[in-house]
C-alpha cells in the first residue's frame, strides 16, 4: 500500500500531486493499465477531485496517464516507439555532456556525483531496486549540471522522466551493470579525461538500448 501524504498544504496542488504520481508510475508502484480512481486519489491526498483531475491531465500531456471517455484514468503502457526514439536522442546527447562535465565539472558536481554513485551502488548490492530510478535521474542530471551548458542541459531535462521511466523497466535485470557504467563515466570525469568520459556514456546508454530492446516491459 501507498504511505498517506501528511506533508501539508504544499503536497495538495494539481503540480505536487502529479510529481507524487509520476514518480510513483516510473517506480512501479502503479503498474500500466492500472485504473487511477479519482475518487481514492481524492481522499489519499486529503483534496477534492479537482486538483486531482488536474494532476491527471498533465500526466496525460506527458504521456504517463491515459485518459479513457466515461471509464477513467489509467497508468499508460511505456510506448516503444517513443522509448526508442527517446534513447536515440539521448544517445546523441548526452556523451557531450559527459565529455565537457569532464572539462568544467566542481567539486560541488563531483561531490554530487560520488554520493549518488555510492549511494546507487549500495541499494543494488542490498537489492533495494525501487530506489534505483531517483539516484539514476540525480546521477545523469548532475553529470549535464556540470556540462556548463545551459542548452545541452535544458535539452536532457525535458527527456528526464521519460528516461526515468525507460530505466524503471529493467531495472532489476540490469542494475548491476548500469551502476559499473557509472563508475566508469564518474572516473574518468574525475580524471578529467574527456574522451574517456564520451566513451564511458557511449557503451553506458549503448547497454541501456541493447537491454531495453531485448526486453521492452517489466
């Protein structure tokens, strides 16, 4: 079962409440094609149906939600197409980001890093495969932080969750690997090795595709 939300009037708006969702949809927790009921959502959240319609609407716009005339809401398939596609753009975007977060990176950005990879490391060896998909997205979203490139970030942003979500598919079949891919990318980043850093996230989202493509659902 879902823990209840008691965090306060700030977990209650349509935005706060579709974070909640979302995150929860890319974890697991909702399987696809499962019925989001408004009415339960409603009284989970403490709200009316209103902001809970609202929250749902955006995750519609997102693609995470599939809203169905007079049956209701439903957790959406992860679309392969799209998740193909998605990987394709990555792929062509974020090695640059691996190549001048190598160049431009701080210690505030290696600190960032390291921890998320430590972290990461330790939930797979333990197993705790649901807290996988955040400590990813924190580890990729710094790593283009300390790209120094506004645009290049901005781009790998928008793709975050749907990334996120592609991750949480395989997440059990392929931690392992994954989190050694990090370790590879976080080393030369350190090193300062920018063409060590490129390749490093090359074979590391190259892995992802092959592993997603042999097994495009949980």
């Amino acid at each position: 079962m879902t823990p209840p939300i008691n965090d306060g009037e700030a977990r209650t708006t349509p935005l706060a409440i579709a974070q909640v969702l979302r995150a929860r949809i890319i974890g697991g927790n909702y399987a696809p094609g499962e019925q989001l009921v408004e009415d339960r959502l409603a009284k989970h959240f403490g709200v009316s149906r209103i902001p809970v319609r609202e929250a749902l609407r955006m995750l519609e716009a997102e693609g995470f939600v599939d809203l169905v005339p007079y049956r209701g809401a439903f957790v959406a398939e992860v679309d392969r197409d799209a998740a193909d596609h998605t990987l394709e753009i990555r792929a062509g975007l974020e090695p640059i980001a691996a190549r001048r977060a190598a160049v431009y990176r701080t210690e505030e950005n290696l600190d960032v890093l390291r921890d998320a990879l430590s972290r990461g490391e330790h939930a797979t060896e333990k197993q705790q495969f649901e807290l996988l998909p955040s400590l990813n997205s924190v580890f990729h979203s710094e790593l283009w932080s300390a790209s120094a490139n506004g645009e290049l970030k901005n781009l790998l942003d928008q793709l975050n969750f749907k990334i996120a979500w592609v991750y949480s598919l395989n997440v059990r079949r392929n931690a392992t690997e994954s989190w050694q891919g990090h370790r590879r990318i976080l080393d030369a980043v350190e090193a300062g090795d920018d063409l060590g850093a490129e390749a490093a996230m090359r074979t590391h989202i190259d892995n992802a595709i092959e592993v997603h493509r042999r097994y495009p659902h949980r």
